[in-house]
C-alpha cells in the first residue's frame, strides 16, 4: 500500500480523541468525526490540554505541538473521511452500532482505504461480513490512553489480507508501538485475560470478600499491577467492561463469563467511571473515596 497520508477516525470518545492525537503527532492528517459535537469539543480540548502537557514536559516543541493540532481536524459529516487511507473506528462497544457504521463507511470511503476496529472484544469477522471489502478489514486494539501506552493488539479477520496486515503493522510500527497479533476469538488477547480478572475483582466486592481499597492493594502490591482491577475497571469504563464481559460470555457460551450483578447494577446506575465522575470510587471529591 502507498504511504498512510490520511487517517479517519470515528468516534470521539477517550479512545478515539487519543489515536486522533497519535496519528496526528506522527505526522499524518486526520479526520475525527464524532456524531455527538459535545464529543468533539470534549476531544478537542483533550487534544489540545495533552499536547501542552507534552510541550511543557519537554517532550514535544511548541512547533511540533502546533503541526500537530493542525494536522487533526474535528467534523460531525461522516463523508469528510472519504479520502482516508486509513478509518480506524472507536465507537461504543455494541455490534449492531458498529456493523451499522462498517456499511457506511464501506460506501463512503474510497477504494483502497483500509477499515480498521479499535472493538475489544467484538468478532472482526462479523464487522467485515457487511462490507464488499472483507479483505481490507482489520482489528487495531489500541490500549489506554493510546498516546501513552506502548501495545497495539492487531486482530485479523476470516479474510483480511496479509497486504491489510503488512500495511496496519507498519502503521502500529510508525507510531512507535509493538504489535502482538491475534486470531479473531471474543476478547482477543488481553481482554480474554483481563476482563475475567475485573469481574473476579467485582464479584470479590460483590460477596463482601474484602473492601474496594483492599482488593485493588492486594492486586497492586500482592501481583505487581500498576494499578488494581477496580481503580483499572474506572479508567476503562464500566460500561465498556460490562459490554465485553457481555461478549465473552455469549462467544465462549460458559457461565464462568457471566458479569457480576454489581458491575450491571453500577452502569445501570450511571456509574460508569472516571469519565461519569463516578464509578467504583467517587472522583468527584478528591478527599472521598479516591483509590490510594
Ligand atoms: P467512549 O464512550 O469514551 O466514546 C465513544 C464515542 O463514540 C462517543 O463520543 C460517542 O458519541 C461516539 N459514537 C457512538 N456512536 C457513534 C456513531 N455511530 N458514529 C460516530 N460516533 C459515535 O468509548 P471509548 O472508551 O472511547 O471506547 C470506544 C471503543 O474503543 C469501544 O469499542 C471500546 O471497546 C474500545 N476500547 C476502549 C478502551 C478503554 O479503555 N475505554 C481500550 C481499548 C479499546
């Protein structure tokens, strides 16, 4: 494939606001488009507070740091991507929402223009199966936050072409990533593992097990995590984790992946994280609740 000039990023939420600023800092033109504009006001803020942040720490010039919030641009007309190389989606994590999207973007962008999932847990095979070029479709698993975190997991469809491989690995690459690879099954790699480990985590709170601050101190300094699964399910998003326990369960048809009653109840609740101020822990008053 010829080089990657432009990118298509749709969805403007904690994932996409961050792949939009990725790709924009390696040099690339994007367009992120997002359906909600308070979404995209959300993201361009984001964009431009991190990449002050990156300047000010000495990690970016401040020349660099403007090519960059140049290069990406916000719009809530889909048909804006039409002249992407690349669309990575990051969307809500529902297989409907996104198959509906896949189709319009298979109409929408041109030819050659690889159609990749940023989905956790959803079947790359499925979301290819609606569009007329199965083939150029691929899973990019970015991790949180994307500028940051140095993995992308690649997830290759029942069809997608190793020209479609060769081409979203060096993308990965030149965004300074290491790449793992891994076959189309529900979670992939790092969800199959991680999220059995947060619903054990919540049905640990759940049973009355130990306290929030004890499970997550247990796992941080009992297993050498950054972070505890609790704190960690905040920063994801609850409703996110509940959405992919929802689809290992229902791929891997054992009860093992049923998700705790007290994760539904809490987004059932609004309480969906650090993104709602409000998750397993309140972050809402600093002095309250605040993981350690
Ligand atoms: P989010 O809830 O922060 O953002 C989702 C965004 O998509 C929202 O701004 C919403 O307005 C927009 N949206 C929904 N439907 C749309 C449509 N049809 N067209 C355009 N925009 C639409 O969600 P987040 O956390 O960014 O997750 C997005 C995707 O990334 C999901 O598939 C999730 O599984 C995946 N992911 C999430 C990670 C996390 O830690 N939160 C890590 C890796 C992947």
């Amino acid at each position: 494939m010829a080089e990657i000039k432009m990118i298509g990023v749709v969805g403007g939420g904690q994932m996409g606001s961050g792949i939009a600023l990725l790709a924009a800092a390696n040099g690339i033109h994007v367009w992120l488009h997002d359906t909600d504009p308070n979404a995209l006001s959300r993201a361009q803020k984001y964009v431009s507070t991190f990449v002050q942040s990156l300047v000010s720490k000495g990690h970016l010039s401040q020349a660099a740091g403007s090519d960059a919030l140049i290069r990406l641009q916000c719009t809530s007309n889909l048909e804006d991507l039409q002249s992407a190389d690349v669309i990575i989606e990051a969307i809500v994590e529902a297989e409907d929402v996104k198959k509906k999207l896949f189709s319009e973007l298979d109409k929408i962008a041109k030819g050659s223009a690889i159609l990749a999932s940023n989905t956790s847990s959803i079947s790359i095979s499925r979301l290819a199966s609606v569009t007329n070029r199965p083939q150029q479709v691929i899973g990019m698993h970015f991790m949180n936050p994307p500028p940051i975190m140095k993995l992308i997991e690649i997830v290759r469809g029942a069809d997608t072409s190793d020209e479609t491989f060769s081409s979203t690995k060096a993308l990965a690459e030149r965004f300074g990533k290491t790449v793992i690879c891994s076959r189309d099954y529900p979670g992939f790699i790092v969800n199959r593992i991680l999220m059995p480990m947060i619903n054990e985590a919540f049905y640990a709170l759940y049973t009355g097990v130990a306290t929030k601050e004890d499970i997550d101190t247990g796992m941080r300094l009992g297993t050498n995590h950054p972070m505890g699964p609790l704190t960690l399910a905040d920063f994801i998003g609850l409703d996110v984790c509940l959405s992919i326990m929802k689809i290992l369960h229902a791929g891997l048809g054992d009860s093992r992946y049923a998700p705790c009653p007290l994760l539904v109840q809490y987004v059932d609740a609004g309480r969906l994280g650090r993104k709602r101020g409000i998750g397993v822990y309140d972050y809402r008053n600093p002095k309250k609740g605040k993981p350690k």
